[in-house]
C-alpha cells in the first residue's frame, strides 16, 4: 500500500514498502529502496532498452529429429525442417506455437557451441532466451554502460532468422544467456 510522504507544488512522493514514487509535475520516476535504505533511481525511459516480445526459447538437443517428433507428434506442434548453421556450429529446427517459437539446437562441428552445454547437460535443456529489440546497436550499448557482459566480439551478427543478434553473458542475467535479435 503506497502512502503519500508529501506534496509540494508540483512535487508528489508516495512510499511503498519496497520503493519510492517520485511525480515531479506528471513524470513518475520510481526509486528503489533496499535495505541498507540507499536509493537507486531507475533509469528513464529514454536511457533504457526496452525489450520487446519473447522471440524464442532455445533448447539443446542431441538430436533434433528425435526433439522435432517429440513436439510435432506428443505435443501437435507445427515444427520446421532442419537447417544446418555451419557458421553458428548447430543446426536448428524452429517448433512454431501461437505466441512464440521454440528453436531446437544441435551441434555442428566439434567447435559447436551446443556441443560444451550439452557435455555439461547430456539429456540437453534450455540454452537461452530470445528478446526482440528495435536497434541492436543501441542495446548493445546501453547493456555495456550498465556493465553487461557481451558475448563474443561485441559486435552484432546475423543469426538464424537472417537478422542481427548479439548474445548477453548470463552471468548477468540470473543464470540465464540472453540473445537480442533485432526486428
């Protein structure tokens, strides 16, 4: 429950148990209070990227044909053909649902980089998570000012939609290797 602190001129601050709502003359600003009772102002929106919709949810699999029937005959999915990536090492096989997609990864060449998460996870799982953004670059260097950890060169490349991706370290993303692809 949000309690109103104060009201000056055009100033309103309103406190939660968790933050502090700043409306300096209709711009909300939300600061966040942690325990040590320091606040951190989030950023505006101009300073941030925001994400757009899930793309796709990736999977690692020793063998997409076996995953491909698991989705088309199990589940009733609408599933792709595979198709070999030799320059991303994997070939890819896309499951197609009403609100995303789920692409089914198998390594290619023994420089594949499926090929050490699947040594790490031999019956496979999800690999990463697909974001859309609307300028890659842009993403990129606003994940670098906020100290994200780029994978790779830094620089975009074009991914298995024929458009440019970058990859996020998941060391910075709980746990979690996020891909942006730009649409």
């Amino acid at each position: 429950m949000a309690a109103i602190v104060s009201r000056q001129a055009e100033l309103l601050i309103c406190q939660t148990p968790f933050a502090e709502i700043v409306d300096v003359a209709g711009s909300f600003g939300l600061f966040y209070i942690p325990p040590q009772g320091r606040f951190y102002k989030s950023p505006s929106r101009e300073e941030r990227v925001l994400i757009g919709r899930l793309n796709h949810v990736a999977i690692a699999t020793k063998d997409v044909r076996k995953a491909s029937e698991v989705y088309r005959n199990m589940l009733g999915a609408r599933v792709s053909e595979p198709v070999a990536l030799p320059e991303h090492g994997v070939t890819t096989v896309f499951v197609e649902l009403p609100n995303t997609k789920i692409e089914l990864l198998e390594p290619l060449g023994e420089n594949s980089p499926i090929r050490k998460f699947l040594e790490k996870n031999p019956n496979g799982g999800m690999h990463h998570l697909c974001y859309e953004v609307n300028d890659i670059v842009a993403a990129r260097d606003q994940m670098k000012k906020a100290g994200a950890i780029i994978a790779g060169s830094g620089e975009p490349r074009i991914g298995a939609h024929g458009k440019p991706v970058l990859f996020l370290h998941p060391k910075d993303f709980v746990g979690t290797l996020i891909e942006l692809e730009q649409v």
